[in-house]
C-alpha cells in the first residue's frame, strides 16, 4: 500500500532543540515548515546547555518517534559540538542543524571564526538597544487604544482605524520587534460625526499610519468579541469602514488595508512608509 502524501500525514512532532531560549529556532523552522501545507505538533526544548539535558531530549525525540511510527522533525541551534554530538548519535530524528548549514559555509566564504556563542542573552538587558525597547514597550502600551494623549511628539508613528482592525497588535509588534514607539487611536462615531480625527492628533499628521479592513472580516472579527450586537453588525461594519476610509483620504495621511495581511507584513509597510531607515541596519 502507497504510503499518504505528506499533507494527509496526521501526528508529525517537530522539535525545536536550542541551548538558548529556542525562540530562534522556532521562527527560522517555521518559516520552512510554512511552505508545506500540514499541520504539524510543536514541542520547544530550551536551554538544552548540558549533555544531560541533550540525552534527556534525545530521549523524548525518540520516544515521539516510536510512538508516532515517524521521524521527528528536528530543528536545533546548538553550537556546542559535544552536545550536538549525542543528536547526531542517538536521535531518531530527522536533524536539521542550522549551525552546519550556515554557520560553517559562512566561515569559509568570510575566512572568519564564529563566536560560537551559546544562545544566551547574559548580557543584552544592559545594552542600550534593550532599554530602548523596553522603553518603546511601555510607550506602546500606555498609548493603545487612546489612552493618553501625553507625550506623542515623541512617537514615532500612530495608526488609526476603526475597532478591532489590528492597530494593537500591530503597535506592539513595532515596539517588540523594532523599537518603534507606537501609539494607536480608534476612530469612533464621535470622529466620523465631526468628519475629523481626534484633535489630539492633528498637530502630528506626518506620523499618522491609518489601518482599514473588509466590512465582512470585520463583522467576522467583531462577532467574536460581542456576538449580535449593533457593534458587530455589518451595517455598522460598513458604514464605519467607509467613514474612515473617506477621513483618512480627507486628511491626507498614509493607509493600508490590513484584510489579508499578517502583523509582519503590515509592520514592515509601516516601516517603509514611516521610517525606512529601519529597514537597513
């Protein structure tokens, strides 16, 4: 019998292995992963720093393994060539190292030695890139939704939109992931009525970022929130959709709509737009 095509495969694990806090290994394999349409069980093993601790992982891969009747996905950063010793070894795995498949082809083409640092971050809560975003992070947070109107010269950008079409998850992902100190404001009936934005936010036009979205998502997004209720309604969808779609052509500022596109992709237009510079480091 002709085994199942890979997108009908049920109860694949990939593991995530890294003597750090993994975080890089998930993102790096779930990039890959994302090229294949299935739906595989993820397990993160951090601070994988010991060779017991490597056995120990070893152990669960192929432990997974003989109860799955398939090989793991193994992704790992491990830099330690001891550790990575017992993977090579004992797991079950299929070993995905990304230490040998880049690290190593970047040494020879740079004639240079990596640092072969562990994954740690010992240090990075005294450098001063952490303290700016921690300080973006607080900024962000005392500035969602409206909450204060103090201080937004010193934001770097400041989206607008109606509820509930990603301005907060977008803003901290701004702060979280470059720095960026954003504040976001939702346009309300209030705003439309007046056929201006929120007066605070006049003086900073340059820096105003406007998020619109699909009446029909919307509604789906809203309904989540406050099943049948004026709120969620289409109706309502519409109608705010289109009155802050015709403001922002009004004022002049830079929108995007926000329908089909993932935070990453609405934070890097952003980036684009507001500061480009940040795109080149």
């Amino acid at each position: 019998m002709a085994r199942p095509p890979m997108t009908a495969l049920p109860n694949r694990t990939v593991f995530f292995i890294s003597d750090g806090t993994g975080i890089t290994a998930e993102t790096f394999g779930n990039a890959i992963l994302a090229q294949f349409e299935f739906k595989p069980r993820h397990v993160r093993l951090p601070f994988i720093d010991t060779v017991d601790k490597a056995h120990q992982a070893v152990r669960q891969i192929n432990h997974t393994a003989l109860i799955e009747g398939r090989k793991p996905i193994v992704f790992t950063t491990l830099v330690s060539g001891e550790l990575l010793q017992v993977f090579n070894q004992h797991c079950q795995g299929m070993l995905m190292d990304m230490f040998s498949t880049f690290v190593r082809p970047l040494e020879t083409e740079l004639g240079l030695t990596s640092n072969h640092r562990v994954g740690r971050f010992s240090d990075v809560s005294k450098s001063k890139e952490y303290h700016d975003r921690i300080e973006a992070i607080n900024f962000s947070l005392a500035h969602d939704d409206g909450q204060s109107n103090r201080d937004l010269e010193s934001a770097d950008v400041i989206l607008v939109g109606v509820s509930r079409s990603g301005k907060t998850p977008t803003s901290l992902y701004l702060a979280m992931q470059h720095g960026l100190k954003a504040a976001n404001y939702p346009l309300i009936p209030e705003d439309f009525e007046r056929r201006q934005l929120p007066p605070a936010l006049v003086p900073h036009l340059r820096k105003v970022f406007g998020l619109t979205i699909d009446p029909d998502r919307l509604r789906e997004v809203r309904n989540e929130r406050r099943p049948n209720s004026r709120y969620a309604s289409i109706e309502c969808c519409r109608a705010e959709v289109a009155d802050a779609e015709a403001m922002m052509r009004r004022s002049g500022i830079r929108w995007l709509s926000t329908t089909t596109k993932s935070i990453e992709e609405i934070a890097t237009t952003i980036l684009q737009e507001i500061r480009p510079e940040r795109l080149v480091y």
